[in-house]
C-alpha cells in the first residue's frame, strides 16, 4: 500500500510541473539586415536587441530570416479571454554578453 501511495503522489507532482515550463515566444529582429546565414550572427543581433538569444528560420537558405526569441511567459492568467494571441515583446534594453548555453543551443528551424 506505501508504495501505491509514493506512486500516486510522484504522479501528481509530475503533472503539476508539466505547466511549469517558460514559454518561449519569437519576433524578427529589427536590427539584422539581409541574409541569415549563421545562427551565432542572429543571436548577437538579437541580445544586442535585449533579446535572450536569436537564431536563423526558413526553408531556403536564401529566404531565411533572423528571429529572436524572448520569454513570453508573463503570468497572469485570468483575464476571461481564453488564451491566443502572441503576446508583446519586451522594450528593447542594454545589449548583454550571449551566454555558453546560448552558443550551444541549435536552431530550431
């Protein structure tokens, strides 16, 4: 019976953190121009922006533009209007250093 008891209640602490995750939204950055052919390139544009990082989107090498991604996950919640939407991204702000995870990350695209 303990562990029926363990079970459920690591069952239960498993679908309350499924929720828990940062939503990751995206918005084509307003300083890169041309061509996006690296990711690391889109990225510095991108934390340049006050972005948390950037990477490289498109079917063709030739149409792909540079996106950067920012947490959208503002809280909230309860405003009676059910979701949808894309929410605003941030005021852009002071550039910082792109992080060793950052570098890391590949591109989605």
């Amino acid at each position: 019976m303990n562990r029926m008891a363990v079970a459920t209640t690591a069952l239960c602490l498993l679908l309350l953190t499924c929720g828990a995750e940062a939503q990751l939204c995206s918005v084509r950055s307003l300083t890169y121009k041309g061509k996006c052919w690296y990711n690391m390139n889109c990225a510095h544009h991108c934390v340049a922006e006050g972005r948390t990082g950037g990477y490289c989107k498109g079917r063709l090498p030739l149409f792909k533009t540079c996106m950067c991604t920012f947490d959208c996950s503002g809280g909230g919640g309860s405003g009676g209007g059910g979701g949808g939407g894309q929410l605003a991204p941030p005021a852009l702000v002071k550039p910082q250093t792109l992080t060793t995870r950052a570098r890391r990350a590949g591109s989605p695209a």
